[in-house]
C-alpha cells in the first residue's frame, strides 16, 4: 500500500505563517492529484488545495491568495504553505493523493490519506 505522513502543524498566531509537508512512500509507480483537505470541529472535510500532475493547481475560496501548494515529484511530497493565518483556519490537515503502485507485480491504483496535523490559529 501506500502510505501518508504529515508533518509541520501546529499553533501559531493571526496573521503568521506555517508550512505543512506529506511524504508518499511505497512501491509508487506515479502520481496524479496530491491535495490537501482540512476538517475543524463539526464541520465536513473540505477541500483546500489540490496540484495535479500537471503542476496545475485548485483552491478553496477562503484561501486563494493566503495559500500556495507545491510537490516535489522526486521525493514524492507535497507542500501547503500557509500564510496570513486567519483563526476560522484553524482545523485538521489532511494529505491525500492517488495514483499508480506496485503490489506483487500487479500495478494497482491508491486513494490514500494522511493520519492529520492539528492547525491552529490563536492569540
């Protein structure tokens, strides 16, 4: 299978900065689409900024301008970097990407996600 891990969540105050990062491993053959979605208390998961293969690019309303997605096709990572903070982004971060492995010889396709890094915005 393949597996997600975040990494670069935590507290910060309005209007600073944080830069998240989710490694893929496993017998990756490619990827497609890597995005990130985010989920605070009672409310739905949501998407926030996808990045396809293409290097083209998706995102959410309330973080155009605010917010930049990057991948590292090398390294199979994708980046979220945050900017101008605003408390309504505090959430979970969710990493997500889907493509193409290896099991057993057989190319089989992945719709993975990450275990989540807590985001939040405080004074």
């Amino acid at each position: 299978q393949v597996q997600l891990v975040e990494s670069g969540g935590g507290l910060v105050q309005p209007g600073g900065s944080l830069r998240l990062s989710c490694a893929a491993s496993g017998t990756i053959l490619s990827i497609y689409a890597m995005g990130w979605y985010r989920q605070a208390p009672g409310k739905q998961r949501e998407l926030v900024a996808l990045i396809n293969d293409d290097r083209s690019t998706n995102f959410a309303d309330s973080v155009k301008g605010r917010f930049t997605i990057s991948r590292d096709n090398n390294k199979n990572t994708v980046y979220l970097q945050m900017n101008t903070l605003k408390p309504e982004d505090t959430a979970v971060y969710y990493c997500n990407a889907n493509g193409r492995y290896l099991l057993s010889a057989s190319v089989r396709t992945f719709n993975s996600w990450g275990q989540g890094t807590q985001v939040t915005v405080s004074s």
